[in-house]
C-alpha cells in the first residue's frame, strides 16, 4: 500500500515523445495523472494541477473518458486544498455536467461524484451532496475506489450527524467499513475507523473512542511529513490522535503534535490543512487557559477560510469549537 518506488520511477519516464497513437496517448494522460497525484501528495498543489490540465487534453486527444474524470476530480480537489473552494465547487459542478462522460452510464466516474460530494459538504450545501450521493451511490459502491470511497463516506455520514440522524451515521460508516473490506482495502478500513472515533467523541464516549483508536492498524495510514494522501489531508491518523488526546485532557501532547503538523502543513502549503491544525491548536490554548493565543489560533484559522467560505471544517469538532468560535465574536466586538 506504499507506492513511492513505482511513483518515483514514473516521474522519470520521458513524456516527449511525440505519439498519434490512441492507446500511446492514453497511457501519457495516465502518466500524468500520477505525476500530478505524487505532487497532490507531497503538497506541491501547483505542480499538480499543472499535470492534471495536461492529462486532461491527452485524455480528450485520446476520448479516454476514465483519465479525463480522474484528473478532473483531482483538480478539485488540489483548488479545495489550496483554499480555493468555490473554485473546486465551480470546476466539478462544471465537470459533472461534461457530455462526454455520461456519468450515470460508469462506474469509473465514482471518483467525480464522490470528490463533487467531499467539496459540497466543506461549502455546506448538505441537501445537494446528499443528492448526489443518492444519484451515485450504485457506482460509487462499485467502483470502491478507495480514497474517494472515505472523503465520500465521510462527508456524508458527517451530513447525517449534523441533521441529528445518528443512526443513518453510523449506518454510512458502517456500509464504507464493508465495502473497504470487501475490496481488500484495510487503510480505507482504518479511515472510517478514524471517522468513528471522531463520532464518539463528540457524543461524550471517549472509553468508546480509545478502543476503536487502540484497534486501529496505524501501520496502514501514511498521514506523515512530506507524503499525504488526499483523504488524509484533514482527518489522517495524526490529526485522530490530536483529536483524541485533546479530549482525553493531554492538552500538552496535543498541542505538540498539532504544531508540528502545523508547521510542516505551513512549509507545504496545504491551506485546508493548516485550517484544521489551527482549531485543534486554538482549542488546546482554550483548555490551558491561554485565551489569548486561542483567539490567535481560530483567527489564523478563520482568515485561511474565509476568502474560500468554508464551513464544514468548523463544525466538524463539536460543541468545543461551536462554543470557542462564539466567545472569540465577542472577543473581536470587544477590541
């Protein structure tokens, strides 16, 4: 499940050579769509969305309708990662209407619909992505593919909890466990099981979430420096552990974990990353009792979303967050 080598070795096949060869064509756009999935992973968004744009016209060249879709969805979600979410909105809801791809007739455009849905949730548009994820459900089960089968069943059993429907939930969780298992994925399997500790915290189970967390076979998660895969961007196996330690009080060892992750999030310039890290790091100062520097975090925080208007990443913590970004309004009226 680690796949540097062979990624490491297709970033060196000379892509120059001129080809009026359909197949030939089809393989380059395949080619790129790797090259730019190595730099998703490794932050460099820019490079990424440079090799997608290039895969998409071999793709067209080719009417190779699975790389056109692949690269279109990673486009979508390289913009939502660099902040840009109503770009990442504007260019899926865009691609989704693409003639050539007949998205109800193929299983291998699962990967569209489902970063469609991811980006749909980040922007609260709830009603929508549940729509889609009716429309699609079929191929998306189908085609498991399975970094899109987490940020897809993830957003949606998020959507369920946050409309109060805990059964429905878990229920999502539980149908993304079986078809990760059933496709011999255990890191996707690993994934929900994150998501699950993230349920039961915020529903005041935390025995409940320290067993799932201990379970869990981290030896499958890459969430590490320098090598993020996309559906660990902003829930991975780190950011579960922060989650976990700031509830269990161990307000310290998740303040270090948080900033380190920061930092390395800043250097890569994963936008919605450090987002993430800044709440979980605003929450550890509230905790201490270091309000001052809660504020600065959730202000750091805030100013990273705002020009891309997130909202699901702030609602994802609970009642901790609700209550910190209220008292920080009144903070900023009182200045």
């Amino acid at each position: 499940d680690e796949p540097e080598n062979a990624m490491d070795y297709l970033m060196t096949v000379d892509l120059h050579e001129p080809s009026n060869h359909r197949f030939r064509i089809f393989e380059l756009s395949a080619v790129y769509n790797i090259r730019g999935y190595i730099s998703m992973a490794k932050g460099q968004f820019e490079a990424a969305l440079a090799c997608f744009a290039y895969s998409r016209t071999l793709s067209e060249q080719a009417d190779a309708t699975f790389t056109l879709a692949y690269s279109l969805a990673k486009s979508g979600l390289s913009l939502m990662f660099q902040g840009y979410l109503q770009d990442a909105l504007v260019h899926l809801e865009s691609s989704m209407r693409e003639p050539v791809l007949h998205l109800e007739e193929s299983v291998s455009k699962a990967c569209l619909a489902c970063s469609y849905i991811a980006v749909l949730y980040e922007y609260d548009e709830l009603d929508e992505a549940l729509a889609q994820f009716e429309q699609f459900e079929e191929i998306i089960e189908n085609a498991a593919i399975h970094d899109y089968l987490i940020i897809c069943y993830r957003a949606v059993s998020r959507i369920y909890q946050r409309m109060g429907q805990y059964e429905k939930a878990l229920k999502i969780l539980t149908d993304g466990e079986h078809l990760a298992l059933s496709g011999r994925w255990p890191r996707a399997a690993v994934m929900m099981g994150h998501e699950r500790v993230r349920f039961e915290l915020l529903h005041g189970s935390l025995t409940n979430a320290q067993l799932i967390f201990t379970r869990l076979n981290h030896s499958k998660v890459s969430d590490k420096a320098g090598w993020v895969r996309f559906s660990e961007e902003i829930d991975g196996a780190r950011i579960s552990q922060i989650r976990l330690r700031y509830h269990e009080g161990k307000l310290e060892e998740a303040m270090d974990l948080a900033e380190q992750a920061l930092l390395q999030a800043e250097q890569e310039s994963r936008v919605l990353r450090q987002i993430k890290l800044h709440t979980l790091v605003a929450l550890c100062h509230a905790s201490l009792g270091h309000f001052e520097h809660a504020h600065t975090s959730l202000h750091n925080a805030l100013t990273l979303a705002t020009p891309g208007q997130f909202m699901g990443i702030f609602l994802d913590e609970g009642e901790p967050l609700d209550s910190l970004i209220c008292a920080h309004l009144q903070w900023v009226q009182s200045k």
